[in-house]
C-alpha cells in the first residue's frame, strides 16, 4: 500500500494551508481586543498603582500632592457583591433545583425556566431603576444594601440557569441508584446530584460575582457613590465601577489616574476570581 | 398476531412439586405502556420465594420493562404506565398510599451499568441505611462488613474503605452496588442485566455470587445470555415480542424443564440460539 504514503496533490495542499492560515488570524484577531485592552489598563493603570489605593480615601477633586486612593470603593463593591451574592447564591440554586429535581417538565417550571430567561435579558439599567424604585424611594436614601439587591437582581438568572445545567449533567443512572435504595427525593438530591454538581456549581456562583462585581449600571441608581468610609449597610457607598464611571471622564488628572488604577484592580479581581473559577473545577475533577 | 405468541395459548404451567413455593412477587395481567404505546401484555406470572428468576428474550421483548415494574423504578425514568397488578407478599405495590421507598428498599436492584456513588466504598455501602435510619457507628461497621463480605468484595477493599468507590475496577463496582443493595436488607433483588457491561471473569464471580445470595434472597435476573440464564437461575421465563411489538410472555417454567423440553416451538427456536 505505497499510496498511503504518497504526497497530496499540491493545489489541496495549498488549499489545506491557506484555509489554516485564515482559521489561526481569524483566531489571533478574534484576541486582539482582549489583549488591547488588558495592555492598555495595566499600561496605564500600573504606574498609579500605589499601597496608597489600599488603605486611602479619594482625595477631593483637584488637590495634589496628598495622598490618593479608593480604599472606601474596595470595601464597597465586596461588601455589595457579597450581598448580591447572600440574596441570589441560596435563592438562585433553589429555583434551579426546582427545576431541574421537582419541576422539570412541567407547565409551571417550563413558564418559570422563561420569565428566568427574559430577567437574564433585562438591561442592567433597567435593574437599576427597578431597584432605585423598590428599595431606595420606600427607605428614602441610597444605600449599599440597595446597591447589593440590584447586583443579586442582576445574578439570580446567571445561577439558576446555570445551575440547572449543571444538575442536568449529573447522570441519571445516580438518581435511580438512590431511588433504588429506598432513598427519597429529596436525600438523592441532597447527597447525589448536588454532592454531584458542586465543582460546576461552584464556578457558576464564581462567574456570577465577577460578573457582578464589574457592573455599573444598577449601583448608580441605588448605592451612588461616596468620598468617604463607609459607616452603615443603609448608607450610600463607593464602587469601584462607580469609581471608573465617575473620575475617568472627570476634568482633573488625578482623578484619571485613580480610575486606571481602579480598572487594574477590577480588572484583576474579576481576572482571579474567572481563573480560581477554573482551578476549583480542575482540582475537584482530579479528586474524583 | 402469530397463534404462539397470543396469551390464551402460551403456556405457563402452574408447577406442580413436591416442595411447596411461596410467591414473594405476584404479577397478575399485567399491561406497560410508554405514553401510549403498548409495551408489555398480559403478563402473569410468580416470584417465588429464594428462588433465582431468569427473564430471558430477544431485545425489545419488555423484559427489562417488566423487571422495572417489580420496583416501580421504570415510571421515574420514563412515562412508563402500568395496568394490571403487582403484589409484594400480598400487597399491592401500585396502590395509591403505598411507601415507595419501602417497596424499594424491600425489592433492590442492580443495573446493567455499574453505577456507584462518587463517594467512598464506605459511604456507598452505608448509602441506603442512612436513608431511613441513623444507626451507631459500630453497627455502620458491622453492616458495611457483611455487606461487602455477602457480595464477595470485602477481601479486596477492606483495608481501603475511604477510598473512592469510582476508582475500582467495573466488576468491582458492580459487586459494589451489590453489597450496597444488600446493606438495606431487601427481600428480592432485581438485576438487569448485571454483566453485560463486564469481562469473562467478572461475570463468573457474579454468577457464583448469585448462587451464594439465593440462600438469603429472592433474585429476579434479565439476561441477554441464555447459557447464564441455564447456569443461575431455577425458572426461566420467556418474552418475546409479537409482530405489533407488543412484548409478552410466552411460557414460565423450570429452567431445566425450559432449556430441555420447551412447550412452545417458539421457546425452543429461542434457547436453542436459533433467533434473537
């Protein structure tokens, strides 16, 4: 069987080439934003990355030569990300549960599985004003916890869809093995399927805070912003996406430079939490 | 629909021996349907007390349909309906107030894919006791020993018992779900097919350790494999599908009466490898 090793006729070699060239640029440009992007904010942003940031308030506008920093916005978007995370990590993984264990076909849950879908889509303005409605005009003031419910609002339909896929995945030979011992619903879905989908739950409630913790549009309506510390739950705070949106089309330099330095941080925190995300799932898979 | 395979004419002979036989299971005109399509007909038949049970067949005959409906585990699966009656020691276990999870823990079951908890061989084994009571460490122990040792697996993992029940190998496995299903102390084990899925080796020690449990249990087997069906078990019954692929059971008898002198010429064809 020589053929098998005979050469292809050269125009299908040239063919094969050509169409792998076209696929890698198309790949390597499908990059560049990214890594424009990155390159850019760090460029920019590292230079004015100082211990300062960590531990300082924002000076007021147009001072310089004291210190600077964005302290009381680190705080602030933990805080409300940790909210956001407190109200639509338990609600969030129940209604999936609902759905993927106890509703599953049904009319109820196939209705629900589409209003889900359709908050998914809600333009997070819009969330915004939702919250700014429900939550800042009945308790008459901005406030992180507002700012926390607006991000919560803003995750549940991320974490419940995602993890009713996940609970999908877990194979069905599982819940019969516990349905055959005797076992009820609810213990073959307590021990078996969520033991099962915790790695993938995991990393859905992981993408879902670092998609939280970039948002902008529903804390300027709800916990607007704040040259200083934060002193209660039920008092407006700063962000740092809040921080980026005001200061960097602010008219003093300094205020530039501190938004930079903001984007590195969020940037690298959204960047850590998407990479942890990863590693959690990796070791967990080992384990098994 | 071909005269053998219609119900009237089927043969299943009400044994008559000298020692007398307790039905644990009894099936009594029993219908499947899948939605609406009819899968399964007019099934009569009896489990008998610490006998082993072959259900044998060509594919697609409802013979793991039948075998599902023992343990109402086929309606979780799918839209699988059943008419007719299933009793267990005399009680129906379709009835509406029936504990479900009381027929299951009494009639176990063992699937054609060895299927173990991504837990530890400890865990696994202890799975189903958990589920309806909280006994004291020592007596988890002892069930866990008697367990594996009843499924011929505790001399290979005793030293290992924290270890994942994923990483043994598919005999291994599956003799683990074994000692998992007896952990609860069922009355009748169902397995569906329970080697299909492992080597020459594994599916003897299987097949010996069916021998071994027959002593303390009641085994219902679907097999594929009409020389493990001869080699394990004391009755054999026999589906096969008529033309509209409705399944039935043709004839139920001793195994040695079956695979000897079949009644029907449809069973004979059948054992003798001559279809399916």
């Amino acid at each position: 069987m020589s053929q098998l090793f005979d050469p292809l006729p050269l125009p299908k070699r040239i063919f094969n080439a050509a169409l792998s060239a076209i696929a890698f640029s198309l790949a390597a440009l499908a990059l560049v934003p990214l890594f424009a992007m990155l390159w850019s904010i760090f460029t920019k942003g590292m230079p004015h990355l100082t211990g300062d940031v960590f531990t300082q308030l924002p000076a007021p506008a147009g001072m310089k030569d004291i210190v600077n920093g964005f302290a009381n916005a680190v705080i602030g978007t933990l805080l409300m990300v940790a909210i956001g995370s407190g109200i639509s990590l338990p609600l969030g993984i129940l209604t999936a549960i609902f759905l993927s264990e106890f509703g599953k076909k049904t009319a109820f849950a196939e209705v629900m599985r589409f209003l889900i879908s359709i908050l998914s889509a809600a333009p997070s303005i819009v969330v915004g004003v939702f919250a700014y409605g429900v939550i800042v005009l009945p308790l008459k003031g901005f406030s992180a916890f507002a700012g926390g419910f607006a991000l919560s609002i803003i995750m549940l339909p991320i974490v419940s869809l995602a993890t009713e896929e996940a609970l999908k995945l877990v194979p069905n030979s599982q819940r019969l093995a516990s349905a055959a011992l005797g076992a009820g619903l609810a213990r073959t879905t307590s021990r078996v399927v969520l033991a099962r989908a915790f790695p993938s739950i995991l990393t859905t409630a992981l993408l879902a805070i670092a998609r939280a913790a970039g948002e902008t549009a529903p804390l300027i309506f709800t916990a607007l912003f704040s040259q200083n510390w934060l002193e209660s739950v039920m008092g407006p705070s700063a962000s740092l996406s809040v921080l980026i949106f005001n200061y960097a089309n602010s008219p003093f330099i300094e205020q530039n430079n501190l938004a930079w330095a903001a984007a590195v941080i969020l940037v690298g925190m959204v960047l850590f939490t998407n990479l942890l995300s990863r590693f959690v799932i990796r070791k967990r898979l080992q384990a098994w | 629909m071909s005269m053998s395979l219609s119900p009237q004419q089927s043969s299943v002979r009400s044994t008559s021996l000298e020692e007398s036989l307790t039905p644990v299971l009894r099936v009594r005109d029993l219908s499947c349907f899948y939605g609406r399509t009819k899968a399964l007909e007019a099934v009569s038949m009896e489990i008998y007390e610490g006998k082993v049970t072959a259900i044998i067949g060509p594919s697609g005959c409802g013979k793991s349909t039948f075998l599902k409906t023992l343990n109402r585990i086929g309606e979780m699966e799918s839209n699988l309906r059943i008419q007719g009656k299933i009793e267990l020691f005399g009680k129906d276990i379709y009835d509406r107030k029936v504990n479900l999870n009381l027929v299951r823990r009494l009639v176990g079951m063992i699937f054609q894919q060895p299927n173990p908890f991504a837990m530890s061989i400890f865990d696994n084994v202890v799975y189903g006791v958990r589920a309806f009571s909280r006994p004291r460490e020592s007596e988890l122990n002892r069930i866990v020993e008697t367990s594996l040792k009843s499924a011929a697996l505790w001399d290979e993992v005793k030293d290992n018992l924290d270890g994942s029940g994923l990483d043994l190998s598919g005999g291994q496995q599956q003799r683990l779900c074994i000692a998992r299903a007896l952990a609860v102390s069922p009355k009748v084990l169902l397995m569906d097919e329970p080697c299909s899925a492992l080597d020459p080796i594994a599916t003897m020690k299987i097949e010996s350790l069916i021998r071994e449990l027959q002593k303390k249990l009641t085994i219902v087997i679907v097999t594929h494999n009409m020389q493990q069906a001869a080699r394990v078990s004391d009755y054999t019954a026999f589906f096969s599908a008529d033309e509209n692929r409705i399944g039935q059971l043709v004839e139920f008898d001793q195994t040695a009466q079956m695979f000897m002198e079949a009644s029907q010429q449809n069973t004979r064809d059948y054992v003798a490898g001559r279809f399916g």
